[in-house]
C-alpha cells in the first residue's frame, strides 16, 4: 500500500507519530509525501530524509532539556532553539529539499500575516526548526526576509500540501483534549492552547482519506520528556487497533 502522510504538532507527544510510522513500516506501508507541523514536521524530516522508527525514537530518547531550552539572553522570546537546530543538522545532512527520498512540505505561520505555507524548497531544517517554533516560549525564526512561527498555530494538520498526490492521504493528530481540572493559570493556558491547535485541525481532518487521533497521550504534557516511551506504544499500539478500519479507507 502507498499513501501519503500528514502530522500534527505536540511537542514530545511527536513520539507518538514515531510508533505509528512503526506500524505502518511492520505493515510494508510506503510514505511517497509527507507534511508536518511542529513536532511533526520534525518527524516528518526524518521520514523523508530516510530515517527508521527505531533511528527516530534514539534521536527523541537522546533529547535533553537543556538542548531544546536555551536561554535566549536579550532576545524576544524566552529560549532560542540553536542547539536543536544543530542536532538535526548532525542527524539528517540535508541541507536542501531536493536531497530528500520523498517530497516534505513543511507547515510554517508569517507572523507578519499570521498565513500558513507549506514549504518544499530551501534548507529543510531551518523550515523544520521555524516550524516548530512556539512563540512567546521560543524566539521567532528568521529565514531570509521573513520571520516564521509554529505552523501548529495556523495549520495544525497540514493536509493541504498532499491532496495534489494520487495516494490517499492519513492524517494523524496527537493534540487530543486533556481530561483534567482547570484550577492553575498553567493548566488554563495550556488548554487554551490546545483548543485553539484543535480548531484549525478539524478543516484537516475532513480533508484526510483517513483521520487517526491517538488518544493515549491525553494526558501527556507537551514538553514531558519522561513519557516519550509512553507516547511511542500509544502511538504504535492504537494504530494496530485501528488499521482493520484505517486502511480499508487507504485503499
């Protein structure tokens, strides 16, 4: 089966799309395009890049606060993600679109414009690290004459970019709701937050062939880097439990 493949941002709940890829590689699934927002343009890099399952969750499993939280001294925002940057330069060595196995469209936010693009040329790490930017957290990522945001806060699940392919597309999203008590100003925050990454899914989530939401990560906080494993099996094992239905909408 070949089909096209479409990630949503979450922060380390990305790993959650690594067990899925997982999945589908068990079941000899071939990506031939794939986009992503955030997190999941992260993933979606190394997909198209060439990387396995495995090769991703050691890059997410290898992750230290202190790599993705670097203080931004007299900058605007709060941490710059330099040191992300650097390691996936390290990881991938790609420094054009065109060296990557399979086309990757890239959900960035104009933050000028507050307009989705899906970029498919240029340095495809640079557009990956301005995808997942999530300001005020993280300093904006300045590319040429523009600056760019999260792509998960214009297009959360940029399905958009792959509807040109033959291939029917999946649609995977890792921002499901969280079931908890709204008694703190982080919590509130945060559920604003997702509601608002949410809304612009749910257009997406019409477009897809096929529309999975892994619901076991509910409960993971966006930046927990002790439930990547978590994250991973629920992303793997609810995608086992679906396929019987999922695919048949693939075929």
């Amino acid at each position: 089966m070949k089909i096209t493949l479409s990630l949503s941002g979450g922060g380390l709940r990305g790993a959650a799309h690594v067990g899925a890829i997982k999945f589908l590689e068990e079941q000899g699934v071939e990506v031939t395009a794939v986009s992503g927002s955030s997190a999941g343009a992260i993933v979606g890099l190394f997909l198209a890049a060439g990387l396995k399952s495995d090769d991703m969750l050691d890059f997410l499993n290898s992750l230290e606060k202190k790599e993705l939280f670097v203080w931004a001294s007299g900058d605007i925002g709060i941490f710059k993600m330099d040191k992300l940057e650097q390691k996936l330069e390290e990881t991938v060595g790609i420094k054009n679109y065109s060296e990557l196995n399979i086309p990757l469209y890239t959900c960035v936010t104009d933050i000028a414009t507050g307009e989705s693009y899906y970029i498919n040329k240029g340095n495809p790490i640079s557009y990956t690290v301005a995808s997942s930017t999530i300001t005020p957290l993280f300093r904006a990522k300045k590319i040429g004459e523009y600056s760019y945001i999260d792509g998960g806060f214009s297009d959360n699940l940029p399905v958009k970019p792959l509807q040109q392919y033959h291939e029917k597309t999946l649609a995977i999203n890792i921002n499901p709701l969280r079931g908890e008590s709204l008694e703190s100003f982080k919590s509130l925050t945060i559920r604003s937050i997702l509601i608002m990454i949410r809304s612009n899914s749910m257009s997406a989530k019409k477009l897809a062939d096929a529309f999975f939401e892994v619901k076991g990560v509910a409960n993971m906080h966006l930046f927990d880097f002790s439930e990547i494993e978590m994250a991973y099996e629920a992303g793997y094992n609810e995608l086992k439990e679906q396929w019987e239905t999922l695919s048949q909408k693939l075929i």
